[in-house]
C-alpha cells in the first residue's frame, strides 16, 4: 500500500514568532528617561539638603522709567505714567524694584510715599546722587532733580527688606555732552538687605552711558567694568544686578554684556537656555512691538537682571519674564498676562493700540523680571 502525503498540510511545524509592538521600544526608551530624570531631580535636592540651607525666594524686578520732564526732554506722559508705576509697587507682587531714569524728586517722592504706605522701603533721592545743588541747579557736578535732571543719577531701590547699607559710586568715565550723557552724572547704587535670617543681599542697580557711538561703546565698557569690581569686592553672600545697561547681546564691536556674563549669570539666560527663545521682537525691552512709545525703533535687549554667589553659595532662577506693564490714560494699571501674550501677534497688538489709543505703556522700556531662589551653604562641621 502507498501512502499519500498531504501536499499541503492544514498545520505547519515551524515555531511562531511572537509579535513585537512599534511602540514598546519608545516606551521603554521614555521610561528610562523618566527615570534617570527623576533620579537626578531627587540627587539634586538630597544634595541641596546636605550642603545648603533652605533656600530663599527673591522676586525681581527692573525697570527704566522713562522719567525725563516732558517741557525738557520729552517723557510723554509722564504725569499718568509715574502714578501708574507708584501704583504698580503698591500691589507688592515684587520684593525689590530696580528704577532708573527717575530722574525728578517729585516723581521719586510719589512712589516713596506709596511705597512706605504698604510697609516698602526706598533708598532715598540724595542717597543715589554725587551731592545736592542748592545754588546752581545748571551745574552738572551737583545734582538739581527739581528743575532740570542735570548732575543725577536717575536710580532707586525699593525693598520689601529694610535696608541695612546704602551707598553711590558715580562712575569714572561719562559719555560726550551730546545726547545729554555728560550732564547726567551716571554710577551704580548698592543697597544692602537680609531676606532671612543670615542671609545678606548687595543689591546693584545701574544706568549705563546711551548710544551706540564709539565713544559711547567705549564709555559703556569702562562703567561696566568699574560695576564689575564692585560686584566681585563684595561680602555680602549673594550679589543681584539689574538695570539699563543699554548694550545689547548682538551688538557690534563692543565688549560690555560679554563683561557681565564672564563675571555673573543671566537670569534671562538661566530661564531661556536656547537663544532663539529670547532674541525676538516680542521680548525687546527697547522698541518692542507692543511698547506704545518705541514701537517704531529696532527691537533690542537692553534691560537685564543679574546674579552672582560668594562662598559657593547658589542661585537657582525658577521664572524669568517681560511682562506687559500697561494703563489707561484715565487712570487703572493693566498687566497683561502669558495668556494675553500667546493670543497676540505683532500685527494684533498694532491693531489694538490703534483701536485702543487709551491704553499706555508705562515706560518707553519694557520692564523685566526673575523669580530667584537663594541658597546659602552649610557651614561643615569640622
């Protein structure tokens, strides 16, 4: 008897493979990701908790404020504009405010007594000026500040903290008498707080020379590098800078925000890592798209906030931000929001402000600011 083989068997011998899912690869991948993630964020704080003491919140803010008598220099507005800032530090949503360009003492005595009314601290007006000029308000070796801005500084400090130093350096080198920059008398104030218990705070707030002269660049350069060694000459445990430094990153043929990042860290940078994040129009803080008075110039960054540590301390910053600082020219501050600021385009913030020509920018600078965290380390048992 023949057998008959089945040509075509309804069962095959060979072993199954078992099916393998596209997605289980990335998944373990980003499991493993999450992991290792975690792993550092909690070796981070383990480490944080053995070499520093808990750390401080310090909440920022600089701003140029646009103070130039209107009859003079042309600081429109400023009759609605300084009452609006006033207002803006009575909200206290910041711990310390950096002005510049508050050049007038009735301006600078205005937000004072709305700053004292809630508890604020401000350096006085004489306390950031060479002297004072009783008799010769024209002579720009002595501040006037009531007449005419000639002889001043222009700056002030506002503080939850009080205040435990106050002092004024004028800078060496002044800019050429065009443009005004040889009868202000520029420098850098440095103010001295305790947010916490053993913690010390110099704060450096500064106006440098205008321009993009070469002798304005060179004039700059030489003011930053006197701030520097001030900065770098200081005790106290944490250093934090701001103000108009009127130098931005890409500028050409000058050394100055290259100065100031060799020597401290950018809050700006520490937020915005890639640099494509923040050298857009819609963060300027000078002729920034949205700004109702510079709107018309080249978008630039001139404005920054600045940290540095001594001892090894640390200086983390949990939020940076240029916030939309606005209000009605019949009175009632605005601030706009990230929300506002995702649902507006260039095109549509130029539409609004003509459609809208009641709403003002509180400054022709936009004002920046950072949410920092101080820590202070340990001293180690020996």
């Amino acid at each position: 008897m023949s057998s008959n083989v089945d040509a075509d068997p309804l069962l095959t011998t060979e072993t199954q493979q078992p099916r393998r899912s596209k997605f289980l690869c990335p998944a373990l991948v980003i499991t493993g990701l999450t992991c290792l993630t975690l792993a550092i964020v909690f070796s981070f704080i383990s480490f944080q908790a053995s070499f520093y003491q808990e750390g401080v919140p310090i909440r920022v803010l600089a701003l140029n404020t646009w103070g130039m008598p209107y009859n003079i220099f042309g600081g429109l507005d400023k009759e609605i504009r300084m009452p609006a800032i006033a207002q803006m530090i009575q909200k206290k949503e910041f711990d310390v405010y950096f002005l510049e360009e508050l050049w007038m003492r009735p301006d600078h005595e205005k937000i004072r007594q709305k700053a004292s009314a809630v508890g604020y601290h401000m350096t006085s007006y004489d306390s950031m000026t060479q002297r004072e000029c009783p008799y010769l308000p024209l002579d720009f070796l002595c501040c006037d500040g009531s007449a005419t801005p000639s002889g001043c500084s222009g700056l002030a400090v506002v503080s939850r903290y009080p205040m435990k130093e106050v002092q004024f350096t004028i800078y060496n080198d002044h800019g050429p008498m065009a443009g005004g920059e040889k009868m202000a008398r520029k420098g850098f104030g440095r103010v001295r707080v305790s947010p916490s218990e053993n913690i010390t705070v110099d704060l450096f707030v500064t106006h440098t020379c205008a321009s993009d002269l070469v002798e304005d660049k060179a004039t700059r350069e030489s003011q930053v590098k006197q701030l520097l060694t001030a900065v770098r000459e200081s005790t106290a445990d944490f250093a934090i800078l701001g103000g108009d430094f009127n130098s931005d990153p890409r500028a050409v043929n000058e050394t100055t925000y290259g100065l100031l990042k060799n020597q401290m860290a950018s809050s700006m940078e520490d937020f915005f890592q890639r640099i494509a994040n923040w050298l857009i129009p819609d963060r300027a803080t000078y002729g920034n798209p949205r700004n109702t008075y510079s709107y018309t110039y080249d978008p630039v960054l001139y404005d920054y906030i600045w940290h540095r540590s001594n001892d090894n301390n640390l200086v983390l910053t949990n939020l940076f931000d240029i916030p939309w600082l606005r209000t009605h020219k019949d009175g009632g501050l605005h601030h706009t929001d990230e929300k506002d600021r995702e649902n507006s385009s260039a095109e549509k913030i130029r539409e609004k402000r003509s459609a809208d020509a009641k709403m003002i920018s509180l400054s022709d600078h936009e004002a920046v600011t950072a949410s920092l965290v101080l820590y202070k380390k340990k001293k180690q048992n020996s």
